[in-house]
C-alpha cells in the first residue's frame, strides 16, 4: 500500500509548523524583555503583535504562502498567543495588511512590521543579540 501526501496535506503542515514558530518567537520576545505576555500592557501587545506580522510576511515569502494562507497565519498568531477574539483578530490583521502595504496609514506600526522582518531573521539565526535589541529599541521608543 502506497500512502499519497495531497497538497493540502502539506499545507497543513507548512502552516502548523509556522504557527508554532511564531509562537516561539513571542515567547523568545518575552523572555528577553522579562515579562510574560499576559502582564504586558495592550501598547506592549500590539508592538509585540506588529512586529510578530513581520514574521509573518518572512515566512509567507519563505515558505512561499498565498496570500490566504498568511492571513489566515496572521489571524492564527493574534488568536494565539495573544488571545484576541476571532473579530479582535480579523480586524487587527486587516489593519496590519493595510499598513505593511501603505507607510503613510501608519508610519510607527509600518516600521515597527519592518523591523519584525529583520527580527524573524535574527530569531532564525538564533541572533539573540540583536533581536533582543530589535524588540527592546523599539518597546523603549514606544513607551517614550
């Protein structure tokens, strides 16, 4: 007996193992700024949660996700870890997607998405230096 792996299946996979990885990397993010994520404010949520959808803007180009497949991922990510509701979600994800497509929406959350790019890079490369900078830089400037 032959066993057969649709496309389907191996999106499945590709999209769990994304998830996990994003929820890896915000717990890597809370680890190093020393607050679990249920104790940071909603400020320090939505910063985390920006720079977290340039993770996923890393990996759908990565992994070569379509683009429902990467919203679906962003959604995923604001549900969990971050415990927003499905409309919470779906409404955060659509500003997001609205602001990584125009700087001009949002100048802060764009660049804060930016750096989320480079964070998944450093995340990936266990460059934990720098992603402790990336992330910590700019919780400082937002709490400023």
């Amino acid at each position: 007996m032959t066993d057969f792996i649709n496309a389907d299946d191996i999106n499945d996979v590709i999209l769990a193992a994304a998830a996990n990885e994003l929820e890896e990397m915000v717990n890597r993010i809370c680890e190093l700024i020393g607050t679990p994520l249920e104790q940071t404010t909603e400020l320090e949520r939505q910063v985390i949660a920006a720079f977290g959808f340039g993770a996923v803007y890393g990996i759908t180009h990565r992994d070569q996700l379509r683009e429902p497949q990467a919203h679906a991922l962003s959604i995923r990510m604001l549900i969990k870890p971050f415990l927003y509701s499905e409309q919470q979600a779906v409404d955060f994800a659509d500003d997001l997607i609205r602001v990584a497509s125009d700087r001009e929406a949002h100048p802060v959350m764009n660049t804060i998405i930016h750096r989320g790019i480079d964070g998944h890079y450093q995340f990936t490369q266990d460059d934990n230096e720098g992603f402790a900078r990336n992330i910590k830089e700019i919780l400082t400037a937002v709490r400023s």
